[in-house]
C-alpha cells in the first residue's frame, strides 16, 4: 500500500502510456469535441429527472430518486456537456464516518459514443484530485471501475480490514456490499485513518 501516497499505475491495467498521458489525451479529445467538464452544485429539473431514469434503466447504477440526486449536488458534481445534452457525470455523495465526513464517488456515467476516450477516467481522476485532502470512497461493481480506481493509484480494501464500528457504520448508511460483486477503494488519506482506528 506504500503507492496510496502518489498516483502510479498499475501495470496490469489494459491502459497505455501513463496517468498524466492518459488524462491529457482525455482532455484534448474533450476540446476536440466541444465537451465542457463542469463542476455543478445545482441541475435543472429535466436534467435531475434523466439521471434518475438513466440510472433506473442501467444494471450497474444504484437507482437514485431526483430528491437524492439534489442532496448528492449539494456536495458536487461533475457534469460532461455537449452543447445542451448531459453526456456524462459523476457525483460526491457525503457519509458521517462519526465526526469525519466520508465523500463517496458514484453515479458515474459516460455515453457510449465516448467511453473509449477514458472520460470516465478523466472525471474519477477530477474527483480524486479535488477530495485528495478528504477520505474518498469508491465503491463499484464495473471491473473498469476497478481498473480504474488502480491507475489513479486508489488502495483496495475489504471489510475484514475495517473495524466493527465502521462496518456498522456502513450498514446503516446502506453500503455494506457483497464483496463477491463490488469492490471498495479509498484514497490515501482515508487507508491511513482505517490503519489507525483498526
């Protein structure tokens, strides 16, 4: 776990070049485009109301009601345009971990048309960057996720490594997770305060 403190990656992942390569390639591609990355705090109904439904009609989103939706912008989200349209997204959705907020990133969706482009690695990589200074969570069942969380230099983590206060925390929030089909990452910060309350 020595390479939570930097990003590195993973030389198993199926990625060519390296993180900063891989990121820069994605941002040129969005301005190739005409795609703009937005940091948004507030939607419009219409927009609330297709992420809801999208993520109702995808096996690999939790469904989420518009009310929830507008509690997870209150902490932000990243929102991929193309011109009017909403192409991709991923939200900050904020647990109480006792007195230490946990920020969880989730709903993360990228059109089809441009999932090649790593553009979901781009927004999990804005994300990272953004909360690096907070416990970051992550926590999916997509093995790109996986990979993904990897490359950004995220720590695995299972339940036997966690505390029975955590653990129970986790239950009453919702996410306690088979871990036969979902995978629990953290950010650097987050893997040494679980060393230190195991």
């Amino acid at each position: 776990m020595t390479n939570l403190y930097r990003l590195k990656q993973n030389s198993e992942i199926p990625i060519f070049g390296d993180l900063e390569t891989e990121i820069l390639k994605a941002k040129e591609f969005c301005s190739k485009e005409g795609l703009k990355i937005r940091f948004e705090t507030s939607l419009s109904q219409e927009y609330l109301y297709t992420i809801s439904n999208r993520s109702n009609d995808i096996s690999s989103l939790h469904y989420v009601d518009v009310e929830r939706l507008k509690k997870r912008l209150s902490n932000g989200a990243l929102i991929i345009y193309k011109e009017d349209k909403i192409v991709g997204h991923i939200f900050v959705h904020k647990h109480m971990l006792g007195k230490h907020p946990v920020y969880e990133r989730c709903t993360l969706w990228v059109k089809n048309d441009y999932r090649r482009y790593h553009l979901g690695l781009l927004l999990m990589h804005e994300l990272t960057t953004r909360f690096k200074d907070d416990y970051l969570v992550s926590i999916a069942k997509p093995p790109i996720v996986h990979m993904y969380n990897e490359f950004l230099g995220m720590g695995h983590i299972t339940l036997s490594q966690l505390s029975s206060d955590m653990i129970d925390t986790l239950e009453q929030i919702g996410k306690l997770r088979d871990e036969e089909r979902y995978k629990y990452y953290v950010n650097a910060r987050f893997f040494k305060a679980i060393q230190r309350l195991k």
